[in-house]
C-alpha cells in the first residue's frame, strides 16, 4: 500500500480521473498494448494518463506494453468496473409539488434560508432508482434519501416525500428548483427506466483538507488534519469526529464538508 501523505495524494490523483480508472479496470484483465487501451478508453491523452498511473506506482509502462503492478493489482481486488443493468421504475407514479415552506436561517449563511417541502406520492423504494439522474447525487440506505448538490444549494428527497433544502434564496428559487427535480423525475417514470447506475465518485483527500480548520489539533484523534482528511475520504470516520468545526467560524465549511462527504 501506499506509505506516507505523499504516496497517497499520488495515488488519489491517479484514481481520481475517469479514463484512469477504466484503465486500470481494464489491465485486471492482463497486460494490453496501447493500442488495446486506446480501443478500449479511447486516445485522448492517453500518454498522460499512463504517466500518472505509472508515477503512483500503480502500472509498469513496457515497450511491448502496459501491465498493474504488484500494488496495482492488490488496488484493484474488487474496484472493478463493470456494467450494470438499467433500473425499472415502471411501478412508480409521477410526482407534484404540493407544499414548500420556509423555515430558519442557515446556519451557514444567514441570509439565506432551509426550506421544507413535500412531494406527492411518495416515491419509496423508487427514489434509489433516481440516483443516476442527477450528476450530484447520492442515495442514502441508512436514511432512505437521495442528496443532491445544486450548486451551493443541498437538496435531501426523502422516500416519504419529504423534502429539504439548504442554502435557498427565497421561496421563488426553491419552487423553481422542485419544479425542475420533479419535471425529470417525472420524465424517468414515464420511460419506465432510468440510465444504468454510474460509477461512485472518489473523493480527494486534498479537497477534503480545503474544508478542514488547520489547526492540527488531534482531537479528532490523527496526528494532523490531512490524516483526517484521508480517512473521510476514505468513508472511515463521520464528519462529526472533528469537534472544532462545531465552532461557529467553521458553520460554512462544515456544511460544504458535509455536502461534499453526501458523494461517498
């Protein structure tokens, strides 16, 4: 595996790129040539991407072609990419809007507002079918709720139909914003099948440490925040561990690290 602060940014960059991981899913099938590769992926920047893969140690590069290394290979138990069936959702009715109402402040700004709302019917189990609509989404089991980024604003669908939203402006935004969710949700019902479920996005530690306070405390319990910041990204702590973004002057950062650990 890979050792200290530095080996692991290398290797978050190289896994952090789409074509990079089709390649390196595609050599768990052996070594290929360039050629292969570049049938497979296609060539855009293929020399780039290759010399990324190669600096985190995770590919050898040969003349003949182009192979996963030892750690390469151990990387990739079980992270292979393959194809997934569509969804049905031929037994979901659509969706309207049938209450928004304004509630506090955010706490993270306090001009704008969380807003409650609800959806009519419930969509259920459905709504983990919708997942792949949204380009920043992510259903939850443990909530039964899709988390949708829309720029500064996060929105979370419940299977009951309820819905929440921070960051809105004003009661106009967030109709128009329910009006738009529920126009492609309502679309997907009508198709019966929404597109196959996309790959999960990974998350770079580095982003992560953006919204971390610097400070290098341990009282989450690691030697540094980066550590932190690793070990979210990793899916292997709760935000929540980290008792000094509960201090007001981290309210922003804390609710833009809570939208962004939603993708995990």
């Amino acid at each position: 595996m890979a050792g200290g602060p530095a080996e692991v940014r290398l290797v978050s960059n190289a896994m952090n790129n789409a074509m990079r991981r089709k390649v390196m899913a595609l050599l768990t099938e052996g070594k290929k040539t360039r050629e292969e590769i570049s049938g497979a992926v296609g060539p855009a920047m293929l020399d780039y991407h290759l010399s990324i893969l190669e600096g985190a140690k995770l590919v050898h590069i040969q003349d003949d072609g182009v192979a996963l290394t030892d750690f390469g290979m151990n990387f990739m138990q079980g992270k292979s990419e393959k194809p997934r069936a569509s969804a049905d959702l031929k037994g979901a009715k659509p969706v309207d809007v049938v209450e928004v109402r304004q509630l506090l402040p955010c706490i993270a700004d306090k001009s704008r507002f969380r807003i409650i709302a609800r959806m009519e019917p419930p969509l259920g189990k459905a709504l983990s079918l919708l997942e792949p609509l949204f380009p920043r989404g992510r259903y939850s089991d443990s909530i039964g709720s899709l988390i949708i980024q829309k720029g500064t604003v996060l929105i979370t669908l419940y299977g009951t139909g309820n819905v929440t939203m921070t960051m809105i402006k004003d009661q106009e935004e967030a109709m128009e914003i329910l009006e738009g969710l529920s126009e492609t949700i309502n679309r997907a019902i009508a198709s019966g099948v929404t597109p196959a479920p996309r790959e999960r996005v990974r998350i770079d530690p580095l982003e992560v440490n953006r919204y971390l306070p610097g400070t290098n405390c341990r009282e989450c319990g690691e030697q540094s925040c980066y550590s932190f910041a690793i070990r979210l990204a990793n899916g292997e702590v709760p935000v929540d561990s980290c008792p000094t973004l509960h201090e007001d002057r981290y309210a922003v950062r804390l609710e833009h690290l809570r939208a962004l650990m939603a993708y995990l």
